[in-house]
C-alpha cells in the first residue's frame, strides 16, 4: 500500500532496517537505508533524518513518541495514528504491558492481521497523506 501510494502521489519513501530489503521493482522513489544492528539503530535513524511533514509507518510506540512532539506525523500499521493527544496514553500503557512481561505475566500478542486492519491503514495512509500534501501547499 505505502509503495503503490508513493508510485501514485510521486512521493520519496525511505525504508529503514537493520538487514537488507527487497525493494519493489520499477519504483524509484522507494529506497531503502542499511544500519547496523542493535538496539534502536533503525529508530535512531529515524528519529534524527524524519523532519516535520514526514510520515513515519512504525509499531514502535517509544519510536513514536520521540516523533510525535517534532510535528512528524506516525501511523502504525493497523492504521491507528499517534497524536499529541494520544501518545502518552499509549506510551504509558505499552511501558505498563512491557513491566507486566518482565514479571512473567502472559500477555497474549495484538489481534491477527487481517483484512479489517488492511482496510484501516490504507485509509489512514490516504487520510494522512492528503492532509500532510495540502499542508505543503499550504
């Protein structure tokens, strides 16, 4: 969906990891950038190259709420956006997840990935992406 978005609006799209990635054949404006590995490489990549007007896609809530509070808009996958309003709730309840696993306690994984979350991330990827392109027309 982002490859076929950034094919479609003629938008650059980085993707950032710490392996190497296929990337889709016959569109330039997608690239892809190589850390190395360990903790957060790629999130501190990200963090210090993303700029105001960028859209972030990341599940990574910590990663999100350094991103946030710079005016970088941040979706995750299921196409939930993180806000202002939101990323503290979201941060303490992911830091309050996290504490409970520590202790041992089984905290089961997120819901599959299904069509439903499909379906709500291309439409916050579309969302967000005519509101942050008539933003720089602005």
């Amino acid at each position: 969906m982002v490859f076929r978005a950034a094919k479609r609006l003629n938008l650059a799209t980085v993707l950032v990891a710490n392996q190497r990635l296929q990337l889709p054949a016959g569109n330039p404006l997608v690239t892809a950038v190589w850390v190395d590995g360990g903790p957060d490489v790629a999130d501190q990549h990200i963090a210090t190259q993303a700029e105001p007007g960028d859209l972030v896609v990341t599940q990574d809530i910590p990663l999100a709420a350094l991103l946030v509070p710079r005016g970088i808009a941040v979706l995750d996958p299921r196409g939930d956006e993180h806000t202002a309003e939101t990323i503290g709730e979201r941060l303490s309840i992911r830091d309050f997840m996290d504490q409970l696993r520590t202790g041992g306690t089984v905290t089961g994984g997120p819901p599959p990935y299904d069509a439903k979350a499909k379906q709500a991330f291309a439409a916050a990827l579309d969302r967000t992406l005519t509101r942050l392109l008539r933003g720089r027309d602005a």
